[in-house]
C-alpha cells in the first residue's frame, strides 16, 4: 500500500478482526479494501514463490506431501534472534581475528617479525602499567589503556619499508628536481637582507616604543594622542620609503655609479659632434674643388686623398 491513510485503515480493519479466519467478509468490504488486500496478498504471493523458487525440486516434492512443512521452512526475517546471533558470531569471529593480529600478529608472518610485535607489545603494556604507578587494583585501566596503545601503533605495520625505499628518489633525481646552485645562494643572500632589515626594523620599532610609553606616562593618553599622530604619520612615511629603497634599490646612488662607470668616461673623450661636421663638410669641398680642375694621369688621386687626409687632420689638431 503505497498511501499512509490507506494503509493505516487496512491495518486497523485487520486489527479489529483479529485475524481470525473468517472475520473479515470480503463481500461487505468496499472496493477500495477489497483491491488493498488483493495486492498485498499478491506482493506476498510473489515473495513465497520466489524464496521457493530457489528450493530443489526434490525437497519440494517432499514439502508438497509434508503436512508440517511450515514449521521445517523458515521465510527470511521470521527467525529474526538466530540471525541476530550469526550476525554476532560472524562479528566476534572478525574482531577476534583483528585483536589476534594486534597482539602477536598476522599467522603469515616471519616468525622474527611476530617476536617483533610481541616485544613492542610487551613494552607498551609495562608503559601503560608505569602510567598507573604499578598498582594492582588498576589492572582493567592498564589493560585498556594498553590495548589503545597497540591499536594505534599497529597502523604503522601497513608501512612497507621496502616500498617507502623504493619511493626515496635516488641523488640525480634529487639534483633535477632542486634549483641550481647559484641561484639558492642569490635566495639565501636576499633571506639574509630581508632578516637584517627586518632585524634593524624590530631594534628601532622597540627603541621608539620605549619612548613613547614615557612620553605617554607624562603627558597622559590624551594630550599624548593629539601629540603622536603627526610622528606616527612621518613614522609610516619614513618606513615606506626605506621598504621601497630595500625591495627597488636606491636610484639615487644608481646616477652615481653611472656617471663613475668607465664607459662614460670613454665617452666623453670622444670629439664633439659639431666638430666632426665641420671636418667632413671641409674634405668634401676639397674634392670638389680638385676634381673640377685639370687632375694629372696615374696617381694623382691618391695624391689628392693623401693630401685632404692630412689638412683634416691639421685641422682637428688645430681646433684642439
């Protein structure tokens, strides 16, 4: 009966019948119980032959000619205290099993490794007894506590030493998997500042507590407040510049180490730019000027570039 209403009221109607046979004449019933009870006679219908499906056809034969067949076949949840009691049986049957692995240990085990487990049992207990001071009237707490104490540690026998071996990553391993060794040194170097710096910060933020807490003590909290926000502001100020020098670097002494590098002394010894124009725009009209007249055959052109070469550089010792 799938309705709650429904199947409250056929339980009631039952109930005030008795269950007796016969107490209950289908023919004054309406169609409503009528259909109800239909179905749940068919549902169990359906439940006894399935259940006797599974019985040889032997037996059943047997059964067919038994007049008390039903007290030898028991339906699933009839004899509900036998199963109870297997269910408990089966249980203790594991949990006996599981405290006997605890205590000496499993039966596939070396016989070294099952001394192992009694040795370190054999500890625990007289640690669990040494917890009580070795009293005698105290046994069951020790007993219990000891057993807790084995419990938990006998997780660790899951660990296979082998395995945990095998898993540790061999030295090349470790070597590809760790930066290089440069680069740890330049993070190490930059922990070092930052420990230093945060070091120096500390040393100064407790001086200067120190002195406030006397300021504060002589003037009292409320003129000390009107007194100490515009230091705290410079203060907070001071600290962001510095951590900002720290993490940026100092631009300042950046400029100065540029204009000392010794490229920009090079540089500045080369010749000015209007000086270098002056030099070309006066050897290109001095070519000009000799190839518009008559130049001698052979080597005159040589001649000629030999002598613009050497008037620039007359020149440029000149302007110097």
């Amino acid at each position: 009966v799938q309705n709650k209403r429904a199947r409250e009221l056929t339980i009631r109607a039952l109930q005030a019948a008795d269950g007796v046979y016969g107490g209950v004449d289908m023919n004054k019933l309406e169609n409503l119980w009528q259909g109800l009870i239909r179905h749940q006679l068919l549902l169990i219908k359906d439940e006894v032959l399935k259940f006797s499906s599974k019985i040889p056809t032997g037996v059943r034969r047997v059964l067919r000619t038994e007049p008390r067949w039903r007290e030898v076949i028991h339906f699933p949840g009839e004899d509900a205290a036998a199963m109870e009691k297997r269910r408990t049986r089966k249980a203790l049957q594991v949990w006996r099993q599981k405290l006997t692995w605890v205590l000496i240990g499993d039966y596939s085990d070396e016989w070294k490794f099952r001394l192992g487990v009694c040795f370190w049992n054999a500890i625990l207990c007289y640690y669990s007894w040494w917890l009580f001071s070795f009293e005698y009237f105290q046994l069951i707490q020790t007993v219990l506590v000891g057993v807790v104490l084995m419990c938990s540690t006998s997780l660790l026998r899951y660990i296979k030493p082998k395995e945990v071996w095998e898993r540790v990553p061999s030295r090349e391993q470790v070597r590809e998997a760790l930066p290089p060794r440069e680069q740890v040194e330049a993070w190490l170097e930059k922990a070092k500042e930052y420990a230093i710096l945060a070091g120096q910060c500390s040393y100064d933020f407790a001086l200067q507590m120190k002195v406030e807490f006397e300021k504060c003590r002589e003037l009292g909290m409320s003129a000390y407040t009107e007194d100490a926000k515009p230091r705290l502001i410079n203060w907070f100020d001071n600290t962001v510049e510095q951590a900002k020098k720290a993490y940026y670097g100092d631009p300042e002494k950046e400029r100065d180490e540029d204009d000392n590098s010794p490229t920009e002394q090079r540089s500045s010894k080369k010749k000015p730019k209007g000086l270098a124009d002056r030099i070309k725009r006066w050897i290109t009209s001095k070519l000009e000027a000799e190839g518009g007249g008559s130049a001698p055959k052979g080597g005159g052109g040589k001649a000629s570039a030999a002598a613009a070469a050497a008037t620039a550089a007359a020149a440029s010792r000149g302007d110097r």
